[in-house]
C-alpha cells in the first residue's frame, strides 16, 4: 500500500511525536503523545484509531501505539523535513532557536517533499 506524505499537518504530527516518544522512552503511550502535543487524551485515541485504519500504526487495547514499517517511514520523512528547516531557519536566515523550532514544525507540511 503506497502512503503520500500528504496526510493532515496532524496526522504527520502524531507520526513524527510517536516516532520521538518510542525512540526517547522505548514507547508511546496515550497519555504521553497526549503530553508532547498538548491534545487531550480524547483526541488522541481519536487519532490513532485513524492511523490504525490507513495502517500506521498497531495498537493492542490500552497498550503503547508502535508505528508500523511504513508509519515509521513516513515518520522519519517528517522528522527528516523538520530538522532540516529548523537548521535552515537558524544557520542560513538566523532565526533564534525557538521561532525556528516552531516555525520549522509549520513549514514542514506544506513544502514539496
């Protein structure tokens, strides 16, 4: 199944926060993915129940949510496309640190990949 990276700014969110989360702690959890990205919990199941019908992500009832091989890919594309402005922002046009970060995670969504 061939997945674009055209996705909702969202979904990527939720992609790259739990590819950081499993990387970091070993796992994402609900409550923690809910924490990164400063949802509530409601949402955030609400999501995942989403990334499992395009096959994402797998979850087992109350477990962690792991990325699937292409969830993980798509994932680290995002991640990828994020670092990569951030280090524009700040080393070529001089944006401080913060504004770049922020910056960086809205421009990410909707430059060509």
């Amino acid at each position: 199944m061939s997945h674009a990276l055209t996705g909702s700014s969202s979904m990527q969110d939720y992609l790259e926060a739990i590819l950081d989360l499993a990387e970091k702690d070993g796992l994402a959890r609900v409550s923690d993915i809910a924490s990164q990205l400063n949802v509530s919990k409601p949402s955030v199941t609400q999501m995942i129940e989403n990334l499992k019908n395009k096959e994402l992500v797998k979850q087992e009832p109350y477990g962690p949510v792991d990325l699937t091989t292409t969830g993980r890919e798509l994932a680290t594309k995002v991640r990828q496309r994020h670092r990569l402005l951030k280090r524009f922002l700040i080393n070529v046009l001089g944006v401080d640190s913060k504004i770049a970060e922020r910056d960086a995670c809205m421009i990410e969504h909707v430059v060509s990949p």
